[in-house]
C-alpha cells in the first residue's frame, strides 16, 4: 500500500445534537466532509467527550480520520487559515493488522 494524499478545496460541518430518545447511541457528534475534485476524499469524525475515537482507515480512495473531540478546533483552524491543506494517509506495516496506517492533516507552502 502507498501513501494517499488529496489536496482540499471545499469542506462541509455536520455538528449533531445529543440523541436522547431511542436505543441508539452516537460516538461522534462532529464531521467535517472533505472535498477534493469534486467529490468526497475524507471525512474527520470527532468522538463526544469522554469517548474513545477508532482507529484511523482508507476505504477505497476516501480517509476516514477519527480523533478526540479536542481536536476538532484546531482541524477546523487549519482548514479555515491554511492554504493547500491536505488530508493524507500513511500505510503502517504490521503483520497483525494488514490494512493498518495513520491518517493526518497537513499543509504545504503555496504551489
């Protein structure tokens, strides 16, 4: 597997309300859709405190970032301030987890 990187151009902000009714429980609360040519190259799902975040994983061609909802300011601050921000993957080798990688944020100097 190889590195993925996609450049962001658009993103959207989906904040939910705590679900109080039914049997239905929500980890997340905050995701922010990522945009690159397009269509959807990401998504940055932020877990409600005191909620442990899942592992990170690329499906396909989209990056899937999860993080502690602590996160969520400074993600936003990025991608608000920063010019050519990108969402990138990076495969880990680990023979107990085959598919394994870290997902992130970064920025590059103006192209």
């Amino acid at each position: 597997m190889k590195d993925t990187s996609y450049k962001i151009e658009d993103f959207s902000v989906e904040i939910y309300a705590k679900d109080m009714k039914g049997g239905r429980t929500r980890w997340a609360d905050k995701i922010i859709r990522l945009y690159s040519q397009g269509r959807e190259v990401g998504q940055a799902v932020f877990a409600q405190e005191k909620t442990k975040a899942p592992e990170p994983y690329l499906s396909g061609d989209v990056i899937y970032y999860f993080a502690e909802s602590t996160q969520f300011p400074a993600v936003m601050d990025l991608l608000r301030n920063e010019k050519n921000v990108y969402i990138g993957w990076k495969p880990v080798f680990d023979p107990k987890e085959p598919n394994d990688g870290d997902a992130l944020f970064f920025s590059k100097p103006s192209e």
